[in-house]
C-alpha cells in the first residue's frame, strides 16, 4: 500500500502541476503559440508507441520473475528502446516529408523527441518497481518535475521564445533517468560494468511485444490525432483553445484510474467463483463510475467559462464553450477505464484493440469531414462517435460482451442503487 502511495503522489502532482503551471504557460504563450506547442507534442506522442516498443508490461514481468537475469534484461531492455528512439525520429522526419511544416515547429518537434531518448532509460525505473522501491523512482520523477517547472518559471520571466519551452521537457527527462541510472548502480555495485546485450532475449521480447506497439499506437492515435488534423485544417489558434480545454479534462480523468487500481486486484480474485456476484460487483462499479462522472463533467460543465478564465484569461475565452462540451468526454473515460477490467479478466486483449482500432478509423474519417465545417466543436463530437463505437456499440453487437455493455448501460439508468458497502466488502 505503501508504494502505491507513492504512485499516487507522483501522479496526481503532475496532473496538478500540469494544470496550473500549463495554465501559467499558455497565458505566456497565447493561444497560436500555444498550439504550436501542443501540436508538437501530440505529433511526438502520437509515435511514441515506437520509442516504447511496447516492452515495459513484459519487461517489468521479466523483472519479477527472473531476477537473476536483471543485468541483461536491463541492459538489452534499454538497447532496444534506444532502437525506437532511432526508428520514431525516422518515423517523424518521414512525416515531415509528407507534410511540410514550418521550420521552428519541425525544430520543436525533434528537440520534444530527444526526451525520448532519456526514457530509454526507463527500464530502470521499471526494476526499482519490480523491486517494489516506488520511492526512488517518484523521488527522482518529482525531482525532474520540480526543475522542469522552474525551468518554465525562468523563461516566462525572462521571455523567452517558444522552442526553449520544448528543453524544458528534454529536461525533465534527463533528470529522472539519470538520476534512476546512478541510483541503479549505486545500489547494484556487483553488476556495475557487466551489462550486455542478449540477442536471444531481445527476439524474445520483441516477439512478444509487436502486437502492444500497434495497441499503443491505435491509443495514441484515437486520443491525439484531433489536435494534429485541427492544426492542417484550422491553424494554430484553434489548437491551442481545445488544448486548454482538454488538459482541464484529463486532471479529472484520474479519478477512474485510481479506482480501478484500487478494486481490480479484489475484483479478479474472485473472478471466476461465481458469475451472478461478479455481474453485481461490475454493475455497482460501473454505477460508482457513472455517479463520479455526474459529479465532475456537470461541474465542468457548470463552471467552464468561469475555469477558463481564471486559468487561462481573456485570450482563451473561446475555449470556454469547448470545454463544457469536452465535459461529457468523462463519460465515455469513465466507462472506459471500468469497462477495462472486464476486459483484462477475460482475456479479450486482441478484442480491445480490434474495438479501439474501428474507433480510431471513425475518428480520423469524421474529422476530415466535420473539423472543416465545424471546427474544434466538430473535433470533440466525432471524439465523442468514435468512443461510443470503442466502449458500447460494438460491444452490444459482439455476442460475448454484449452482457457487459448491457450492464453499462443499466448502471446509467439506475447510478442511484450503487450498493457501496457490498461493492467494498
């Protein structure tokens, strides 16, 4: 309990200081500029997928369970993601070569990649979790956070000019990785210049993890192609309103998360023992899950111009009416996260990523055709289609979860009986 503790803190700090000190960062930049920076990272995170090589669920496996091994897990671990950092830089230039951009926002994207190449590293910070010593990776995390937002601090006081925004990312990323490295080798002394890469064990991974780098790109396209297809049809403005919007959002997108990580561990156990329970225990889930949504999408709703304008002043009042609609996105977060375990138990992982996968097409496609009739209010909308599609439609049709989309939706129309003393119990 103690190290999800820190988890926790660790996340929950960054989605704060995400917010405020994002806020204080938007207000320097201004809207245009502000949609460049958002744009860049959404670019660089949309192949991401590639960097990670979709490596840290089996890697931190490995880690478990082999611990004699640590030494080549971490060192070809790290090999291959340096790999990915090399194959996503390609994977950009190529895009740049089809879409030409101007030069400071191609400069923007590479120098945003190059922290990438810090979190090559990460596969350190997945053995300290293995080892359950969550307080040195979140120490070094909040370390790097705490400068990143210093760094920030600096040069909106000293003015500077948008590209050095992205260093402070870079920034970040060095310190917590370097950091977790020499904490690493301080204290495995014994392993310290044995480190080699194992071919064997690199195909081995690599075998197991290409269908996660296709289910991690599929995610990242589905929650970040909005703001790359506003910037080719609309510009930057509009990009930097539904950014100030969407970073409001996914603060309160938390919340599911922590209940899901919370209840899964009780909920699988039992999994198997008897159906009828676990078609209640979900539905009293889900019912949690759709009361938490009418509680943070109407208050966003609700008090949306009034959020922008502390936040984020005069210059973004247009995102005011975004996010109130960006509020309903809780919803189908929502529904999302809890309807993950159900998927988790019954092993539909190739499932879920045919699911999120038709739902990435029907974004991009209604995107083309409504982004350009009706802006970022078009954006959210085919968001809103494409989710639907993901989490209940195709899940109504598929005869194996039908039962469990039929159980979401009764949740809707019934939030008010969640039964909280038998859900806990």
């Amino acid at each position: 309990m103690k190290n999800l503790s820190w988890l926790f803190f660790e996340k929950i700090l960054r989605i704060i200081s995400g917010v405020f000190v994002g806020a204080l960062v938007a207000r320097y930049l201004g809207p245009n500029n502000f949609g460049v920076f958002s744009y860049s990272q959404s670019l660089v995170i949309l192949v991401s997928s590639i960097a990670s090589l979709g490596l840290d669920g089996i890697v931190f496996r490995e880690l478990v369970r082999n611990r004699d091994k640590v030494k080549d897990i971490v060192a070809t671990c790290s090999a291959l993601k340096m790999l990915g950092f090399v194959l996503m830089t390609i994977a950009i230039t190529f895009y740049f070569l089809l879409f030409k951009n101007e030069l400071d926002i191609e400069n923007l994207v590479y120098i945003i990649a190059i922290s990438y190449f810090f979190q090559s590293l990460n596969t350190i910070d997945l053995y300290f979790q293995s080892e359950r010593k969550n307080d040195i990776s979140v120490a070094f995390k909040v370390l790097g956070l705490f400068l990143s937002i210093l760094f920030k601090i600096s040069l909106i006081y000293f003015n500077a000019p948008l590209v050095y925004f992205g260093w402070t990312l870079v920034l970040e990323s060095a310190i917590t990785y370097i950091g977790l490295s020499f904490a690493f080798f301080n204290r495995r002394l014994d392993i310290k210049g044995t480190l080699h890469f194992n071919l064997t064990l690199a195909l081995e991974f690599l075998k197991n993890s290409w269908p996660l780098i296709f289910t991690g790109a599929v995610v990242m396209v589905q929650a970040r192609i909005d703001q790359v297809m506003l910037k080719h049809y609309l510009g930057d403005y509009e990009v930097g309103l539904y950014s100030s919007s969407l970073k409001i959002v996914e603060m309160f997108a938390f919340l599911p998360l922590i209940l899901k990580t919370a209840f899964y561990p009780k909920i699988s156990l039992r999994w198997h023992e008897d159906k009828e329970e676990n078609k209640r225990v979900m539905l009293d889930y889900y019912r949690l899950n759709f009361l938490i949504f009418l509680i943070t999408g109407f208050s966003l709703l609700l008090l949306s111009s009034y959020i922008i304008s502390i936040l984020y002043g005069n210059e973004f009042k247009g995102a005011g009416i975004l996010l109130a609609l960006m509020s309903f996105r809780l919803f189908f977060t929502n529904f999302g996260v809890s309807r993950s375990i159900f998927i988790l138990n019954e092993n539909m992982l190739k499932y879920s990523f045919f699911t999120e996968g038709v739902g990435t097409i029907i974004n991009i496609i209604l995107n083309v055709i409504f982004i350009p009739k009706f802006g970022a209010i078009g954006a959210i909308l085919t968001t809103f289609v494409s989710y639907a599609f993901s989490i209940f439609i195709i899940d109504l049709i598929s005869s194996p979860t039908r039962d469990n989309a039929l159980l979401m939706l009764k949740s809707i129309f019934s939030f008010w009986k969640c039964n909280f003393k038998g859900f806990l119990n």
